[in-house]
C-alpha cells in the first residue's frame, strides 16, 4: 500500500512544481520523471524491509506486542 501511495504523490508533486516553474514538458523532462517514480518505488521497498527487520527483531525480543510498542525500532550492534 505504501509502494502504491509513494508513485503517485511524488510524480503529482513534480509535475505541479514543473508547472509552478513554468518549465516545458520536454523527452528530458519526462525521462526524469520515469527515473524518479523509479527511486521512489525502490526508496519504498527499502522502507518496507527496514519496518519488516524491526518489527520482527522486536516481537523476537518480546518488547513489540502490538504495533504501539513498535513505532521505535530497537536495533543492537553485532
């Protein structure tokens, strides 16, 4: 669900500040806009895993039993 909000947000966003700049929608222009829904949805994914590591590292050290107590990732160094 976060993958499928963070696209759409981030190319609106660039496209009303294209038009807030008065910038020409060029081959340029719409090839940065592909690059960064790209890294937007690979930003995303990544910030998924780091939710997922955290939730598990905490509910295998029993300080995450419900999702209140798990807003605070607890990571220890190896």
């Amino acid at each position: 669900m976060l993958i499928l909000l963070a696209v759409p947000f981030s190319a609106v966003g660039a496209i009303w500040l294209l038009y807030l700049l008065g910038y020409n929608m060029s081959i340029g222009v719409w090839v940065g806009l592909i690059a960064l829904m790209g890294v937007d949805a690979e930003t995303a994914v990544f910030m998924l895993l780091y939710l997922d590591l955290a939730t598990r590292n905490g509910a295998w050290r029993g300080t995450c039993t419900a999702w209140r107590t798990c807003r605070k990732p607890s990571f220890t160094a190896r």
